[in-house]
C-alpha cells in the first residue's frame, strides 16, 4: 500500500501510559488549530479542547512519565552509538535534541497551571458541562472578552499556547522515535480477524484503504492483541473473507 490519501492509518495503545500521550497528542492538535479567536463558536470550542485537555493532565504525572522516557531513549541511543554502520551524527543529533526537551520541561512550570489559573478559561470550563450554559448572561466575562480588540485576544492565545510548548515538544520527540521503531509489513484478516503477539509493543499502527471503508476495534496489552475489522455502514457493509491491511507494532 501506498502512502496517499488512498490509505489512512488508525493507531491503538496498549499501554496506559501511550493512552494518555495519545490523548494529550490529540489535545494538543486541536488547541494549536486555533490561530484566532474571533467569534463565540471559535471560542467554545478553544475552551472545550482546553477544558478536556486540563482533565487528562490532571489523571497522572505526566512530567515525571515523560521525564523517564526521554532518558531511557536517550540511554538506548547512546549504546547504538557503538554499533557498527551507524550513522553517529543522526542519532547524536537525536540525543542532543531529546537532552534539550528534557532540560526544558524540567525546568518548565508546572504543565498546564497557566491555563487552570487564568481567570477567563476557569469561568467558561465550569459553564461548559451544562447545555447552552454559555450564553452572554452565563458568562458576561466572556462576552467582554471578545468585545475586546482582536490583537489582545491574539497575545493573550499566543501565552496560552507559548506555555504549552516544553510538553507538546516532548511529547512530539517521544511519538515520532516511537512510531519510527518499527515499519509497516503486509497482514491479512480472515473473516474480519486478525491477532498476533505484541512482543513488548506500546503502540500499534494499522495501515487500510479507504475503499474498504472498515475500521478496526482493538483489544490487546502489551503481550498480545486482537483486532476485529467492521464496515462504517453497519446495515449494509460487508467485510471481505480476507482483509489486506499493513501492521506496525511500535
């Protein structure tokens, strides 16, 4: 399979802690979609992202996990360092650039109290849980807010999102060694199936084309998993007897 928008790829953890980087990822992808905030829809939904981005950080010390992978992979690359047909300037480029994300979200202020402590995102996340909660009378503060000029708004986003950047370029570091260290290879499903052992993996990435129009549903660990492959129309789709798909487990 090719790497075009003929094909999409669906990503599964089997660990906790790759279900939470996913989730911060994801977070992290939507709050940094917003170049301004120029209407109430625009702003709902930047503090929604925000709000569910606050609940995932508050589930685990997400520093300290952080903090531990980046000098275990630091360690391991260090010891490919000595092995031969390495290219030595890449990884110690790679090393150079995990040391210096770390040395950064060290010293970071704690991930996140910026935006738990800011008097705006505070009044609208505890408006958003209740329907239509965000009206001008629910929360005039924000209704003043975006009445201000559009370039105070702009630097007061751009604070939000500067605060973020010792995590998110972490985390990016991190994810992309991860997805790296292990390629696609052809798979096939039978009767919409297919298992095998993880061998220590923390993520699973599966490869599909979009014509199918299936998606997989994941169950698994880090020892093994399984997948099961159902169509996107549940009435009237049909999942082929043998399924080709690629599979990288990372």
């Amino acid at each position: 399979m090719s790497d075009d928008i003929t094909t999409i790829i669906f990503e599964h953890p089997l660990n906790e802690k790759m279900r939470s980087w996913l989730r911060i990822e994801n977070s992290l992808i939507q709050i940094n979609s917003f170049r301004a905030i120029d209407s109430l829809p625009t702003a709902l939904s930047f503090f929604r992202a925000i709000s569910e981005f606050i609940e995932v950080l508050d589930r685990g010390e997400i520093r300290a996990e952080l903090l531990k992978e980046l000098e275990k992979r630091q360690k391991k690359l260090q010891q490919w360092l000595s092995f031969p047909n390495v290219d030595k300037a890449i990884v110690t480029q790679i090393i150079d650039e995990l040391a210096e994300n770390a040395a950064v979200l060290s010293k970071a202020p704690r991930i996140g109290q910026h935006l738990k402590q800011d008097k705006v995102i505070s009044l609208v996340k505890q408006r958003l849980s209740i329907p239509g909660g965000c009206c001008n009378f629910d929360v005039p503060a924000l209704h003043l807010w975006l009445s201000l000029p559009q370039a105070t708004r702009d630097e007061r986003l751009h604070s939000w999102l500067a605060g973020l950047l010792p995590l998110q370029n972490a985390l990016n570091s991190l994810l992309m060694l991860i997805r790296q260290s292990d390629t696609f290879k052809p798979a096939l499903s039978h009767r919409g199936f297919y298992q095998d052992s993880a061998e220590e993996g923390e993520l699973l990435r599966l490869k599909i084309a979009i014509d199918h129009q299936i998606y997989p549903q994941v169950s698994g660990h880090k020892n093994r998993y399984a997948i099961r492959f159902l169509p996107l129309d549940s009435e009237n789709g049909t999942v082929p007897l043998e399924l080709p798909f690629e599979i990288a487990c990372c």
